[in-house]
C-alpha cells in the first residue's frame, strides 16, 4: 500500500479506537520512497529526451548532411512530444525537399558542383511546460556564399499543443489591444551591427522562441542587415512586450506572464 494510504489508515485507525495509535506502528516515508520521488523529480526537471541521428547523401552531385530528431517523454506530465517530433522532422523535410528544387534550378550542367546542404540540431529550452528546438542549416548553390537559416519548433508539454510564431503573436495583440506594435520594439531593440543599424524589420523576417527574460529574435540572414553579419540574433525583453502580470500561456509558470 502506498506510503500515503497507510498514513491515512493510522490516522483513521487512532480516532475510532482508544488506544489504537500507542499500537499502530509510526509510519513514515522509507528513504527508498523518497529517493524515488526525489529522481522523478529531477527526471521531470526536464520533461523530454532528444537524439539527434546524422545522416548524409548527395542530390545531383551536392553533399547533403543532416540530423534525424527522435525524442519521447521524460515524465508523464509531459505531453505532446511523439507529435513534436514527427513535425520537426516533416518541417526539416520540408526545407530539405525546397532546397532540392532550388537546386536542380540552378544548377548549370557540366560546371563544377558547388552546392551544398547542411542541417544541425539542438535543444534550446527543456523545463517543464516549454521545450524548444533550434534547427539551424546551410543552404549553398555555388557563388560567394550561402544562406545560413535558424528555425524554432516550440512545444507546450503542459498541453501537448505546437507553438508557432504566430500563434504567440495573436495572443500578446489580444492582451496588448489595438496599439499594441510588435514591429516598433522589433526594430526598436534591434542591434546596430559595425556602425549599421537593420534595415526594416518584420515578423515575416524573423524566427522567434520564448526565452525567460523576453522573446528571443533570429533575424533572417541578408533579410535585413548586411549579408555578412549572418544570421543575428537579440532579445526583446517581456516588459516591452506585456504588462508585468500577463499570463501568457507559452511562458512556463516559473517564469512569470
């Protein structure tokens, strides 16, 4: 019987008989019970697990690498990750699969190969309601460089649901009202990069993630600064965005909003 319902029945036991709690034995927690709550704890500190499987091959004589992503979850609170995953690989596909029609496009027959596909993965945030996954490749097709690209795949393990970027942004402009203006403190905390400020700044240029000090910005490479800063990165911090007692359902509760 489980350490909670003996305690229960000594308890019951004690005042429906006289005497009865000098003859039940004390119960209490063994130190096997409490190192398995204490590891289920920590095991759910970090509510998935992630491997991340390389793979390479070649599509018209252009070198592919890339990563599988398998994952499951780490805790039973944890929900949603088998569907996670099967959508960070469809989305990984999916870039993969529009890099290869770019590329049969513009391959001139009988030069050299030059181009080149690359994608590497990692985790970004695993806490308990929040996972995020950091996809980021290298799509080349010969000349001076390539494009470097940095995509986000967001999961709320409190209700299994996919985050996207515009998703979270429709919720902060329902809690922001008619004024509330993404694109004014996208720009206004964009970094000046060796003197230059960004060009223009919007949501369709941009990949974003919670992070807990702000919303955390990728700005596409070349999309609005000089194409060799890359892909450039900066937050814009929560008290910009939401009033102080927000109750954003993307942000884990330890966090705030």
């Amino acid at each position: 019987m489980p350490a909670n319902l003996l305690t229960a029945a000594a308890a019951t036991l004690a005042a429906l008989v006289p005497g009865a709690a000098a003859l039940a034995p004390a119960v209490t927690l063994t130190s096997a019970t409490t190192a398995v709550v204490a590891a289920s704890a920590e095991r759910c500190a970090t509510p998935a697990m992630f491997t991340f499987t390389p793979t390479s091959g070649s599509y018209l004589g252009a070198k592919i690498t890339r990563e599988v992503v398998a994952g499951a979850a780490n805790c039973a609170s944890a929900k949603g990750v088998p569907s996670f995953v099967k959508s960070v690989n469809a989305s990984a596909n999916a870039q993969l699969a529009q890099w290869k029609t770019d590329w049969k496009s513009m391959k001139v027959p009988g030069l050299p190969t030059m181009g080149s596909y690359g994608r590497t993965n990692s985790v970004v945030t695993d806490v308990p309601g929040l996972v995020v996954l950091k996809g980021r490749a290298y799509l080349y097709y010969g000349g001076a460089h390539g494009v470097d690209t940095v995509t986000y795949d967001i999961l709320n393990t409190g209700t299994g649901a996919l985050v996207t970027k515009y998703s979270m942004l429709d919720e902060m402009q329902g809690l922001g009202g008619p004024n509330w203006n993404f694109e004014r403190e996208l720009n206004h905390w964009a970094p000046t990069i060796e003197g230059l400020p960004a060009g223009p700044i919007t949501r369709d240029l941009v990949s974003l993630y919670p992070a807990r000090t702000g919303m955390h910005v990728a700005v596409g490479h070349c999309a609005a600064y000089a194409c060799a800063a890359g892909v450039v990165e900066y937050t814009i911090p929560w008290s910009s965005l939401v009033a102080p007692d927000a109750d954003l359902s993307f942000v884990p509760n330890a966090w705030g909003h």
